[in-house]
C-alpha cells in the first residue's frame, strides 16, 4: 500500500519547497521516507486495518484483479468484526491489554471472532445480527477454490461486503460515544509509533480511502464511494511531485 509522504521539515522551511512522495507501508501501518535534501522522517497511517484492505481492495477492482480484490474486501470484512469486538469491549471498560490476551485464543480462527461478533452485536442492539448469506456462498467459491469471478461479480461482492461494514457501522456512530471512536484513533497511533525509532520526525496521514472513518463521510452505495475513490486516487496522483521517479523508496529506514 501507499501513502502520500510530504516532508514538512522542507514545507515549513525558511525557505519552503515542496516535495511528496507515494511511499510503500505495510502491515505495521507505518511508511519510512528520505526526501531529496537527506530529512528521514515516518509517516503513521492513521487508518483503520479494514479500511486499509478495503483500500487495497478497490484499488485492485479499478485495475482489473477481481480475485485480489474479493480476497481483500474479504479480509476487510473479518478484520471489521474485530474492529467492533475491539471497541465494543472498550465500551466495556476492558482494557486493550487484557483484551489482547483474549484475543490470542481467536486470533487464528476467523469462526470464533464472528461468534463473538454476534454476540456483543446482540448486547449492543439489542438484536440479533443478520448475515448476507450471499457473500459466506461466493466468499467460498473464489477464496477456498480460487474461482477467478468476472468484473461484475467482484463488483457485486465487494459492494455486498462493503453495505455489511457501512450498515454496522452507522449503527456504531448512532450510539456516538459509547463506542469511543476517537480513542480507538488515538490508541492505533500510539501502537503504530512504537514501531519508529527515537528521535525520527513523525507525521501522521489519513488516506482518501473508499471508507474513510476519520472523515465521517462514508457514501451509502458502494458505486458512489468507488467512484469518488478512483477521483481522488487520481488527484494525489496529480499532486505527488516525486524527487525519486524511478523509485528509491523502500521500508528499510527502521533496521
Ligand atoms: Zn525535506
């Protein structure tokens, strides 16, 4: 995945020039970049794991990989359930550390995460979950069996799973704070720092992603939100003023 990295210590300069790059990122959420005078910095993705694969999803839909794309809304939509049972017992005041060690006896086992999604679904509607049957059916098919789907038919799934996330989520923000979004935020950053060496300039960068949560504005369809993610991939596209074209960048300031 990418993430646009200006270096601000050349913005902010006595005398200002401005320079950005799209530099990799991994899983730990962090990009490590160098900027044309020699200013190392990181830059901490201030983004969800289940946006992130949604993210690399879409990206992968408006390129044609309907496989990667099913394969990533997929993951996105497992990665969500413990983005919910994650919050939902922090609406608890069960602290992060007591739940991670919970956690470790559901980590490798997506059917055991789902039963506790349900459940604390149920605690906090006070209603029971309904799962769209359609995509447990084609998620089989073209993950377990790696059946290659048509434009459409990855279309048509991404946009199921995508209604499922949009669907709880909205459910999570009627309930505002009980659900403590914003701390969420704030404890990803914190985790995702402690991944960048002492004394290296830090920014944080929240990307224009298919399911933005930091901007409150997630669209209803999965078309609309495509759409105004292909245009704004586009337009970063536009504004990268890139000191290394042919690419030096790499994820290897941290070793
Ligand atoms: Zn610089």
């Amino acid at each position: 995945m990418k993430v646009f990295a200006p270096c601000f210590e050349c913005t902010f300069s006595s005398n200002p020039r401005f320079e950005s790059q799209l530099v990799d990122y991994f899983d730990d959420g962090v990009a490590f970049a160098t900027c044309s005078v020699g200013h190392k910095f990181a830059v901490i993705v201030q983004t969800q794991k289940f946006e992130i694969l949604l993210n690399s999803g879409a990206a992968a839909l408006l390129e044609g990989f309907t496989l990667e794309a099913c394969a990533s809304f997929s993951a996105a939509l497992e990665r969500f359930y413990e983005f919910f049972i994650r919050i939902s017992a922090r609406s608890r005041k069960i602290s992060t550390d007591l739940f991670d060690e919970m956690f470790k006896t559901m980590a490798q086992q997506s059917e055991r995460q789902f039963g506790a999604f349900l459940m604390l679904y149920l605690l906090e509607f006070n209603e029971p979950y309904k799962e769209n049957p359609k995509i447990r059916t084609f998620r089989n098919k073209v993950i377990h069996k790696g059946e290659i789907p048509q434009n459409d038919k990855s279309a048509e799934f991404c946009s199921w799973v995508y209604d499922e996330i949009n669907k709880v989520y909205q459910k999570m923000l009627e309930k505002g704070d009980n659900f403590s979004l914003r701390e969420a935020t704030m404890e990803m950053i914190v985790s995702r720092r402690k991944n960048i060496p002492n004394g290296m300039s830090v920014a944080t960068a929240s990307e224009a992603g298919i399911f933005p949560l930091s901007h409150k504005d997630q669209k209803s369809s999965f078309s609309e939100a495509l759409e105004d993610f292909r245009k704004s991939r586009e337009m970063l596209r536009r504004t990268v003023i890139d000191p290394f074209p042919v690419g030096r960048h790499d994820h290897s300031e941290q070793k």
